[in-house]
C-alpha cells in the first residue's frame, strides 16, 4: 500500500490496517529502524490507562445493576 507524507511528516494508516490491527485514535505506536525501512509497533497499555475516556457519557453504574440482576 502506498502513503503520501504530508510536509509536517505525518502518514495516514489505511483503514483497513487499524481494524486488523486494532488501531484507535489517539493510540500510542513506536517507529523502529530496520535495515532501511521503518516498523510501526502499537504499544501496549494498561487495561486501565487504555480505557481512559472511554466510557465517558455511559451509564456503568446502571448497566452494572443490570448485570448483576440478570446474574442473580
């Protein structure tokens, strides 16, 4: 596949490549030299730290009462 740069350096990851790879905005990735050519890496984060944000505007106390009903 084939990236234009911009001239601030910055690339698009095609779409296609963030879903298979579970890519989200905002997601940390390291850039590895190679033998010439450049690695992305995404970079691991906590369980906590990468669901920071997420969760915002969701109802988790309701949804937890339902869950815990439905377990009984």
């Amino acid at each position: 596949m084939i990236c234009r740069m911009t001239e601030r350096g910055q690339i698009v990851i095609p779409a296609a490549f963030r879903k298979k790879l579970g890519l989200w905005a905002g997601q940390r990735v390291e850039i590895v030299e190679a033998e010439g050519a450049l690695l992305l890496r995404p970079l691991q984060e906590s369980p906590l730290a990468a669901a920071r944000g997420r969760l915002r505007g969701a109802k988790l106390i309701e949804t937890l009462l339902e869950d815990r009903k439905r377990d009984g």
